[in-house]
C-alpha cells in the first residue's frame, strides 16, 4: 500500500489517535480561563440536584444561554465524580465530531490526500489545539456549527434541525450564523431545506421567554449587563477592527492572504472561501454592537473553515507550490503559539500553547505562599490567579486567593500582578510601584507573576 493509499484508508484515524494522545497527556493541566465557570456552575447544578438552572449572583453570571455544556459537565460528575481528568476527555466527542465533519466537509471540494492535510492542520494552528487541551466548549460550538453546515450541504434535514437547536442554545453566535446561512442559503442557493434553520431559532426564542419569565431580563441581567450593554459608535468601530485583527491573529493572515491572492488570479473565489466569509462575518455581527470584550477563541470556526479554503485556493497553484506554501504556513501557525503583544492589548492565552507555562508558575506561587505562611485572602489576585482550588485542580481543597478589582486600587497587604490576567492598568502599576514593594517574581517563558507587599506605614 503506497502513501496515497494508506491517507485515503487510515488518515482520519491517525490524526483521531494523536489528538486522543495529547488529551490523554493533558489531563491533569489545571482547569484555565472560562472554563472555570463552566466547571463551577456544573458543581453548582450537582448541589442543587439539578433543581436551579438560574444560579444567577452569588459569584455565579447568568449570561442568558441556555447552560447546556455546563449541565454536560454536570451529567459526567454525577456518573464519574468531580475528576479533572474527566473534564479533558469531556471534549473528546466533539473533538471527534469535528474532525469527522470537516472530513466530510472537505470531500465536497478536495481530494482524499489533501483532506488529510486539512485534518493535520488542525494539530498546527495554536487556537484549535490550544482549545481542545483546555476542553473549552468553543469545541461542541464549532462542532454543531460544522454539523448544521455540513447538513445544509448534504440536504439532511433533521440534521439541520438538531444542530441548529444546539448551535443556538449554545451561543448567540449560533443565532447570527443560523440567520445569515438561512438568508445565503434560499436566497443565493435556492436551497429550500434552509429553512430547517428555523428549528434552532424558534427553540432559541422560546427559551428567550421561559428565562425572562423566571429571571425578569431577556439579553443583559444585572450581572452581566455591562458586557450585553450596547456599544457606542465609536466603540462599535474599534470592536470590527479588532474583530478583523482576530481573524487574521495567530499566523492566519499567511492562508487569508494566500486564499485572496489566488481568488484574484483565477477571479472566482469558490464554496470555501464562501463559506468562510460567511460564519465569520457571523462571528463579527456578534461582537461589534455590544461592550464585550471581543476574544480569539469567538473566531475558533473561522479558523477552522480556513483551513480547507486556504489547502482550495493553493491546489490551483502550479505543481511544486501547493506543496511548499502549506509546509510554510504550517510552520507560521505553530511558531506563533510564542508570538506575544504588548500586556496594554492583552494575549489570547486560551488560544496559545504558550499559556502552559503558567501552571508551573502559579504552583510555584502557592508553594510560596504556603511557605512563609501567607493567608491566601491576604493576597489580591486578577482573572486565573484567584481561582478557587476545588475548581481548578478539582482535587478537594477550597484555597482561594482575594479577586483583584479592575476598576478600584488594591488594599490588601499583598498582590500578585500576572501578564496572564489579561488586565493590565497603567494606573495599578504605579500604584503598586509607589506603594508595594516587590517580594518574589515567578517567571518562565512568556509568562511572569509578580508578587507584591504594602509597604508599612512611615
């Protein structure tokens, strides 16, 4: 069997298997960015034998969505208990469906060895690896965003239907995608099986009012009401330039440009790029109007999807270019997991392998701690060092570090500042400089945790 043969018979299994490796490897890396929450509300709904579906205030946000992925988690505590090794293989069946469906998706338009590559490409781009070690639900979101695609293609429409219902229960992304590909698909394609897209938005609207009915609010409750507040003009402006800047973030500019240069060569664009463009003007729809922050990982089925358009677009470059234009582009992806921007604009660690190297660090800040006998609420800590232990090792112990304001100056008698945190102030900086006093720096590769003491009263 030459190579051609063994790709066409075994690739999806061989690539399959090396992503069940890495979250085998993966398993005791501590619980990272929003999945936190997410953990948190799945104990939360195991305490309350599932009677609460609102667990809104009380350090817990009710963000409007209906907690499927959390109520996920939940189901596998309950059969397996509170395992953080169980958290990771969580993601294993939409990690799977994922590469089932871009397979399947990549069929229409490639050829079997080059549907391969597109699945190996996966392993190199930092945002989708990166997700999947942190068993992020942005996985099942491009899962059921690929499903419902992928159905609308192959015309199966009770499939459409399912994964409309998910995808939109998931995230308002799903709703912004379920729309344009329900407008792209009758309208351009004449596709009649689209409005199967219609099940996951009248799902959604029904649970819009069963929640408004128990909590009072449809879109922005009091704890979130300033992320779903809706954006001035201005705002609204530097939320598109970073949406593009996000789209093209973390070495995709290299596919972006070659997808464009050869659809202005051959003056057609094809299926792909389409596509492409389509889910994520989605993605942007979703993040200009409001005052959320707008994240890389929102992107993650762009990143995705870019993948079989760029192996598309350079398939009809001459001979020997397919072949180095792809190894080039491989590598640009996986260097840019070192990449870093300065700490005022913030680093997308949920979508970088560089982020690993905190978990040694904040480690070490407890050893620290717990060394010269320190009270953990003695320390202020941003967004990741605070987190509670019973939810980040998920190991039993409840030490949590005090949660460092964004908005006011810190009081406590010590602050540990990380660039991890994401919340860099100008400001608390020279308040720390003038008032604390450096007492131990953490640091290893891109990341650092400083930590600080009050100096003592004159």
């Amino acid at each position: 069997m030459n190579f051609a043969g063994f790709i066409k018979k075994f690739g999806f299994w061989v690539i399959t298997v090396i992503y069940l490796v890495i979250l085998l490897f993966a398993k005791n890396i501590p619980v990272f960015w929003d999945m936190y929450g997410q953990v948190k509300t799945a104990n939360y709904f195991l305490e309350t034998n599932f009677s609460d579906l609102f667990p809104d205030g009380n350090t817990f946000s009710d963000n409007g969505h209906f907690p499927l992925y959390a109520l996920y988690l939940a189901l596998l505590f309950k059969i397996f208990g509170l395992k953080l090794w169980l958290a990771h293989l969580s993601v294993l069946p939409f990690l799977f469906g994922i590469l089932w469906q871009l397979q399947k998706f990549c069929k229409l338009f490639l050829s079997e060895l080059q549907t391969f590559f597109v699945l190996l490409f996966t392993l190199f781009h930092p945002a989708f690896i990166t997700q999947s070690i942190y068993f992020s639900n942005e996985i099942a979101i491009v899962f059921f965003s690929l499903w419902m695609i992928n159905s609308i293609l192959y015309e199966r429409s009770s499939h459409i239907a399912l994964a409309s219902i998910f995808l939109c229960l998931l995230n308002l992304r799903g709703i912004s995608l379920c729309i344009i590909l329900l407008i792209y698909f009758l309208i351009a394609k004449r596709n009649k099986n689209a409005w199967y897209l219609l099940c996951g938005l009248i799902i959604w609207t029904s649970w819009l009012f069963i929640h408004c009915k128990i909590t009072g609010w449809f879109f922005a409750g009091e704890e979130i009401k300033e992320f779903r507040a809706l954006a001035t003009p201005e705002m609204m402006v530097r939320n598109f330039l970073i949406s593009l800047w996000k789209i093209i973030d973390l070495g995709s500019v290299f596919g972006w440009a070659a997808i464009l240069a050869v659809a202005l060569k051959r003056k057609t664009s094809g299926e792909p790029l389409v596509l492409l463009m389509l889910v994520s003007l989605a993605v942007i729809l979703t993040c200009v109007p409001t005052g959320n922050p707008v994240s890389n990982r929102y992107f993650l089925i762009s990143y995705v999807l870019l993948l079989p358009a760029f192996i598309y677009s350079v398939g009809f470059l001459d001979k020997k270019l397919p072949v180095v234009i792809p190894v080039c582009f491989a590598i640009v992806l996986f260097s840019n997991n070192g990449v870093m921007y300065p700490n005022k604009y913030g680093n997308a660690w949920d979508c970088s392998l560089k982020s690993l190297a905190y978990f040694d660090l904040r480690k070490q800040l407890d050893g620290y701690v717990a060394e010269q006998k320190i009270s953990p609420k003695e320390v202020s800590a941003g967004f990741q060092l605070y987190f509670n232990d019973k939810f980040y090792l998920m190991n039993g112990t409840e030490k949590e570090y005090g949660l460092l304001s964004d908005t006011e100056m810190p009081r406590s008698e010590y602050v540990a500042d990380s660039d991890i945190c994401n919340n860099y102030d100008e400001l608390r900086n020279q308040f720390l400089k003038e008032r604390y006093s450096p007492v131990k720096t953490f640091k290893s590769g891109a990341v650092y945790i400083n930590l600080f003491r009050k100096n003592p009263k004159p």
